[in-house]
C-alpha cells in the first residue's frame, strides 16, 4: 500500500469524494468491530443477556471518552485543512502538535476521575443488581486504555485530513483484526468474560494509537507533530474547542440519551428492555458509521477548497455527499423494517430478548430515513467552521427533544415501554426537517459570506492570527 495524499483541489470531485470516503467507511465500519464484536461474543455467554445489559448500562461513559477525542480531532482537523488550502502548513502543524498535546492531557485526566467514581456513576446511569457487576468488570479495565483510545480516535483525523485516507483505514484496520483476534480467546479460551472483552479492546487500541503517532511522527506525513509546537497556545485552543464543541456534544450527549434510555425503560420493561437497547444500539452504529465515513471523506475537500477560495467545488461536494448519504439511510432502514430478526440474531438467540428487540426495532427506527439528509448538512456546517449552527443542530435533536420526549411521551401511550421507544422517530423527523431548512435557507448566504462572517470561528482564528 502506498503512502500516497490525494490533490484535494483539482480533479473529479466524484472521484475525489470516492477515493477518500471509501477508505474513511471501511475504516468507520472496522471501527465499529471494537465494540460491536464484543457484544456478538459476551451475548453468546451463558449469561449473555444480563451481560448485555451490563455493557449497555457502561456504554454512556465509553462513549463520553470516544466524545473528548472528536472534541479535539473534529475541531482540529477542519481547521488544520483549511490551512493547508492557504498554502500555510507551519500553522496547520502549530494546530495538529497543539491537539496531541490536549488529547494527552485529557486522557490521563478522564482515566482518574472514572477509576474513582465509576460505580455511583454506573448506579446513576441504570445499573442493577444483577448488572453491576458485569458493568464493573468491562469497565474497569476499559477506563485503564483511556489515553490510547483518545489518540487512537482523536489523531486519526488529520491523517485523512491530508488526503491520506488509505493509511488512516490502515491505522483502524490493524486494532480492528487484533480485536477480532483476541476477543474469543480471552473471552472464552481463557475465561475472562466480560473482563477479557475490554482488554481486548484496548490491546487493540494501543496498537492503533501507536500506528497514528509513527506516521504522524515520521517522514512520509506532509504535516508532522513538532515537539516546538507542543505548548498550548490560547488562542489555538479556543479555536480547536470552539469548532469541535459540535461534535463532542453530539457524542456526549448520545451518552446522556442512552443513560435517559436506560433509566426509563429499566422502569417500564426491566433489564430485559436495556439488553435490546444494547443491541438496537449496535444497530444503529451499524447504520451511523458508513454515513460518518462519507462526511469524513467530504470533509477534507470542503474545508480544503474553502481555505483556497474554491466555492464551485464546495458546492459539487454538498451535493453528492447529500445525495449520497439521503439514498443510503433511506435504503439500509427499508431492509432494517424488512429483515429485523437478521439484524437482532447478529447479537444474541435468546428467544425472549429476540421477540422484544424485533418489537422495539419498529418503533424505534420509523424515522431514521432522512436522517443522511440532517448529517450531510450538519457536518458540511462543521467542514465550513460553521460552529454555532453545528453546536445548534447537535443539541437540538438529543437535548432540546429527544431527552424530554423520553420521558413525556410515556405518560400519554397506554403501553409505557412503545412511549419510550416512540420518543427517537418523534424526535428525528423534526430534527431533520429542521437541520434541512436551516441549510436550504441559509446555503447561498452562508458560501458568500465565509469570508467577512466575523462570527464564525474560522474567521475569527484566522483574524487573530494574522
């Protein structure tokens, strides 16, 4: 495989987005494999449905950690591309070494306030008495590869920011097969359960965040961490969290939407319900991670072209990102209505948690047809260093509605449990009838106006720069 970077501001933009967003799929859907083997693995155990349960009950802090690394890989990468486009790589390398620094800092912190209050935080997020203790197990272990998973996912950005889209599936790839590798001798060879699952996935991650630094570190990178530009700058900070605010809040409250799941279907469907919200969840990074891939390889040629006063070329790659991502989730939902045993069997053959996971998956995901159209506009916002609307979009569908409806909408259905569920279509069509009006109203302003909008980030960073 060669170590080759992609011209982001010449060529077929079809072919530009395919050869960035096919690597950037495959290297979202190996990712997936990280957690998504685990569970197919721990709901084959002979308690399988109660360690389900467990590992849907510390599934909000896994994916509070994964949320802290796309604070700073989606705030910094957007940003450092657009400085490639000026033609200014010092800066873009000030910003890349500045968000390694971050990323370490966070890890090692993250990692000592979860080892200390992990158990009042698992009983506050929905834990039982037969769950703790699977929770614990995975959790424990998990904490301890913090630092690794936030370079791992948190680095991985800004080497596909520089068109390098084949090595950063590569840098997935290889934790994803040591993941694949490891999981059934530990979890069964060795019978560590859960506890084998977990160090499973940070083997894998270390090995991962390791490939990231090697190339990011060494000569075939165009941008490279400097250990000149390791201190932080202010004003490089603010603009890094600032831009990435977005997409950490869309991650971490993902967390706080599962953790409102998880306490309200506890009460209306008992641990049985949690396990099939564990798997709906699998499912649903089964329908998000190809959509996310897209937007990851758009993403480079937006903020690239943007940088380089491109607009022609932003406004070709909105519109095949659009109609690409609106064309997949509408797809991949119809066959999910059409074949929802196949899905659910993926993850567990128990008859009982079979039956109400098949039920849930009907109600659960009616809407999620048009959500490729609210992602490709929400994060073409976010390639734009549109931080505002992005911080805007992200709360709206998951704090502003859905967390609420969660707990509304099972005061006015007879069956409380189809109230819960209800909740996530109810909240997804006017999120994404929103997030489409928003940007159709706004698409030409917005592309006419990025360079004298004062308000927005980029600019504002580049002002104070300069």
């Amino acid at each position: 495989m060669k170590n080759k970077n992609v011209n982001l501001g010449e060529g077929s933009v079809g072919k530009l987005l395919i050869n960035l967003a096919v690597p950037a799929i495959i290297a979202q859907m190996v990712n997936l494999l990280y957690n998504i083997v685990d569970r197919i693995f721990i709901g084959r155990m002979a308690n399988g449905e109660i360690a389900m349960a467990g590992i849907g009950v510390a599934m909000p802090i896994i994916m509070i950690i994964s949320a802290f690394s796309y604070l700073i890989g989606s705030g910094g990468a957007p940003l450092t591309a657009i400085k490639m486009g000026e033609k200014n790589n010092d800066e873009a390398e000030k910003i890349m070494s500045n968000s390694f620094s971050m990323l370490l800092i966070i890890g090692v912190s993250l990692t000592i306030v979860f080892l200390l209050f992990k158990e009042p935080i698992l009983w506050a997020f929905g834990a039982s008495e037969t769950t703790i203790n699977y929770a614990l197990d995975y959790l424990t272990i998990y904490v301890m590869g913090t630092l690794f998973v936030q370079i791992a996912l948190g680095m991985n950005p800004f080497i596909n920011t520089q068109g390098f889209a084949k090595i950063g599936m590569l840098t997935v790839l290889i934790g994803a097969v040591i993941n694949i590798a490891l999981d059934p001798i530990l979890i069964f060879t060795f019978d560590m359960g859960v506890k084998g699952a977990a160090l499973t996935s940070i083997i894998a991650q270390g090995v991962s965040s390791l490939f990231a630094l090697n190339f990011l570190f060494g000569k075939k990178s165009i941008l490279k961490i400097r250990k000149k530009y390791l201190k932080l700058d202010k004003k490089i900070v603010g603009s890094i969290l600032a831009l990435g605010i977005a997409p950490f809040i869309m991650q971490a409250t993902e967390s706080l939407v599962l953790v409102s799941l998880n306490n309200q279907l506890s009460r209306f469907g008992g641990d049985l319900a949690i396990g099939a919200m564990t798997i709906m969840s699998s499912i649903m990074q089964i329908i998000t991670m190809p959509l996310m891939g897209l937007t990851q390889g758009a993403q480079p040629i937006i903020s690239y072209n943007y940088g380089a006063k491109n607009l022609d070329r932003v406004k070709k790659t909105f519109k095949l990102l659009l109609l690409t991502c609106l064309s997949y989730s509408t797809l991949i939902v119809v066959l999910l209505m059409l074949f929802p045993d196949f899905f659910v069997s993926i993850f567990n053959n128990k008859p009982e948690l079979m039956e109400i996971t098949t039920w849930s998956i009907e109600i659960y995901f009616a809407g999620m047809f048009i959500f490729g159209a609210q992602i490709a506009c929400q994060q073409t916002f976010l390639a734009l260093g549109r931080a505002k609307i992005s911080l805007f979009l992200a709360l709206l569908r998951k704090v502003v509605l859905l967390v609420p409806l969660i707990f509304i909408l099972p005061n006015f259905t007879e069956n409380g449990l189809f109230g819960v569920l209800l909740a996530e279509p109810v909240a997804d069509i006017i999120a994404c009838a929103t997030t489409v009006i928003s940007f159709a109203v706004f698409y030409k302003n917005t592309l006419s106006n990025m360079k004298t909008d004062e308000s927005d980030i980029v600019s504002a960073y580049s002002h104070n720069n300069n």
